[in-house]
C-alpha cells in the first residue's frame, strides 16, 4: 500500500468524512474507491487511440465558464444541449473521437464547473 497527501475543497473533505461514518469504513477506503472509479473510466475509454463515444453532463454558474473549452474541442462535439436551472446551466455533450482528447475535455471542463459527469456509451 503507498500513501501519499491530497487536497480537497472543505466541502467535498467533509462528504469524505460524512460518508466514511455512515459506511463504518475509513476516508481513505472512500477516496480509493473514488479513484478506483476514476481510473478504470478512464483506463479502458479516455486513453490516446481508443475511439470513445460518451456523455458528459457539466453543472456551472453560466455559459461562459464552459465556451472556451468547448471551442477548443468542438471536433468531439456531436451534440449539445443547454438549459437553465435557477441560476446555474446544464449542459449536456454527446462527444465522440479520441478517448484522450475526450479526457483533455473532461478536464478541462471539471476545472470550470461546479459538477462534471462522464458516462462512456461504448
């Protein structure tokens, strides 16, 4: 086993430790779980040459904070689709192309939104 140090928000710390009390488990079983997760999508479907079909559904406070990177990645764009909630925006991306271009995407996505989902289709 190999540890090592992340930081979290405070409020996604304290899910963390929320979570852990309620399954009797410890944080770091919650965070190797959400890893775990994390590394297989992105093993078996967001790697360079592996071509991916998925959905990405991102929650941000407006528009703006998705345009920039959804231009820089409108070749994996198949579809789009935007509408508000209150005063934050859902939108939701058909994307298919190259799985780590699709990654770079996600990435780039979840680092201006409030919540970022990805489901690979295929």
């Amino acid at each position: 086993m190999r540890r090592f140090g992340v930081s979290l928000p405070d409020e996604l710390a304290q899910e963390v430790d929320k979570i852990s009390q309620e399954l009797g488990v410890t944080r770091s079983a919650v965070v190797a779980q959400a890893v775990s997760s994390f590394v297989h999508t992105y093993s078996q479907h967001l790697r360079d040459g592996h071509r991916c079909l998925g959905a990405v559904i991102s929650l941000t406070e407006g528009v703006e904070a998705a345009s920039r990177i959804m231009e820089e990645y409108k070749d994996l764009i198949a579809n789009y689709s935007h509408m508000h909630i209150g005063d934050r925006c859902l939108s939701v991306f058909v994307v298919h192309g190259d799985g780590r271009r699709i990654g770079e995407f996600l990435m780039g996505l979840s680092e201006r939104a409030a919540r970022t989902l990805f489901t690979p289709l295929e």
